[in-house]
C-alpha cells in the first residue's frame, strides 16, 4: 500500500469513526493483529510444517518464488541457480515413480468358472442380441 492510499483511508477512518473513538479502534485492531500473528505461529509450530518443508527440500524453492514476486530474478532469464531436483520430481520408485501401479490395485485371478464358456442366447421370436442397441449387426446374434 502506497503512503497516499494510507493517508485516504485515514482520513476515510476519521470521517466514519470520529476522532474521539479512532484511536481506542486503532489499538484493538492492532491488539487483534498481534492475536492472529501469535495464533498462526502457534499452529505453525504445533503442525511441524516448517521441519516438513526442510526436510522435503521446498524452503528453497518457496525463497526462489518469494524472490521472483519481489523483483529479484527477472521472469525472463531462466536462473541458473533454479534447478529442478530430478529425483524428487520424477522418482524411480514409489507410488510417483513412472510406470507405477495404483497402492488399491486388486490384481485378475480368473476363476474356475471363467474356463467355461458362456451360455448362448435361445432365439425366443424377440429382437436379436445386440441389435437393438447396435452393438452387433442381425448376422452376428446367435440363434439356436
């Protein structure tokens, strides 16, 4: 926020609140800033996310990305320093890793009961199987 748009929306506070009650409002805004800030680091430390973005290896590029919305790495020119990390993105083993199978995957067995063949249709005078939905055309339905 800009100085001027600090200065407009004083004087914005001071026309709606009054200049009598503007500071007490003031000190409890600030007072619950203060609350929220502790009650963020609280949560913060009780949640161990900053031991999990350590050893995860994100601080840094989380700094990068800090970096680029400040100014300081040009969006253009592709920095040097940024690499990927390779194993971490593309990992060899592991439910991530390429080729990977689904953690739920129920394997096939067939059963005993697959050896047979299925049961053919009995030709009742109705529509052939198959054809009313287009599946099979009238000379691939089956007929006993």
């Amino acid at each position: 926020m800009s100085f001027g748009e600090m200065v407009i929306l004083g004087i914005i506070a001071l026309v709606v609140v009054g200049p009598r009650r503007l500071p007490s409002m003031l000190r409890s805004a600030g007072q619950l800033i203060g609350k929220v800030r502790r009650m963020a680091m609280e949560i913060r430390t009780e949640s161990g996310i900053d031991e999990i973005l350590d050893a995860e290896g994100i601080r840094s590029e989380i700094d990068n990305f800090r970096r680029l919305a400040a100014g300081e790495i040009p969006p253009d020119e592709p920095a040097r320093t940024i690499l990927p990390d390779r194993e971490r993105e593309y990992p060899a083993v592991g439910c991530d890793a390429y080729g990977a199978l689904s953690e739920d995957l129920v394997p096939y067995v067939p059963s005993a009961a697959a050896d047979e063949p299925p049961p053919l249709a009995i030709d009742d005078g109705g529509p052939s199987v198959g054809t009313d939905s287009g599946l099979l055309p009238p000379s691939a339905a089956v007929k006993n």
